[in-house]
C-alpha cells in the first residue's frame, strides 16, 4: 500500500466527513458538517488537474479532516450539483497541438497536421449549406 495512503488510513486522528458547501470563496470554501466542532469549517480545494469542481452553495462535498489542521479539504462533490444555472459557454475554443491534432468517435475522424493538410475519414460524409456550398483549391479532384 502506498505510504501516503497507508498514514491517512492508520492516523486515528484523521477523518472523512461528508458536508454542505456553506459558501464559496476565491482562497476556501465554507462548509458545514453537523458531526464535526465547529460545524462550520474553512477548508482548501483539492487541485487535480482537472480544473475547478465547479461548487456552489448546497452541494454535498466529501472533506478529508487532516489530524492538528484548522482547515479541512474538499476532495469533491458528492452527487450532482445545485448550481441554478448552466455552465457558461465560450464563444470560441482554440486546440492546439505541436504536430497533429485528431478528432476521433467511432469510425470517424478529422485529422489536422503541422503541415496544413486537414484528413476527413467516416462512411458517410454529409455537406449542408442554406446557402452556397463551396468547394475550392488549386485543383479539386471528384472520384
């Protein structure tokens, strides 16, 4: 077992507790916990590099109690969450990639390479356009 792991599980003094985000701030989270004095306690975000867990008041979150810390951490939401709205939608994404960048489900992909060529593979492949369709190169090849 990993040493880490092996010190959490072992160290009476530490516990698990499950909790109700109270408040969500830039530098903690307020989360109140009816187990645990005081019931409301400061705590740190547990960062996985799999960005924010997108908390809001009344999410039930799972918070590591370390033994001799004043501040717990939130290791993540338990269930879904009780944000009232959708997350924002970006007006433009941007990918990038050194060599090649591929988009793949299923049997289809779009493959972009370093050197300009864009690669369009699947069964089908569908083209609609409300308006005009075009399609144009220095030289276009049909069959």
């Amino acid at each position: 077992m990993n040493t880490a792991i092996e010190s959490l599980v072992n160290t009476a003094a530490a516990a698990l507790c499950r909790g109700r985000v109270v408040e969500v701030r830039d530098d903690e989270i307020l989360v109140r916990m009816p187990d645990v004095e005081p019931d409301t306690l400061a705590c740190e975000r547990l960062h996985t590099g799999a960005g924010d867990l997108g908390l809001v008041a009344g999410d039930h979150v799972l918070v590591w109690l370390p033994p001799r810390a004043s501040r717990g951490i939130v290791l993540g939401r338990i269930g879904g969450s009780h944000a009232s709205h959708p997350a924002a939608t970006p007006d433009e994404i941007t990918l990038e990639a050194k060599h090649t960048l591929t988009l793949r489900v299923g049997e289809g992909s779009i493959t972009i390479r370093e050197d300009g060529k864009i690669l369009i593979k699947g069964k089908d492949l569908v083209s609609h356009a409300q308006r005009m369709n075009r399609i144009k190169g220095g030289a276009v090849s049909i069959n």
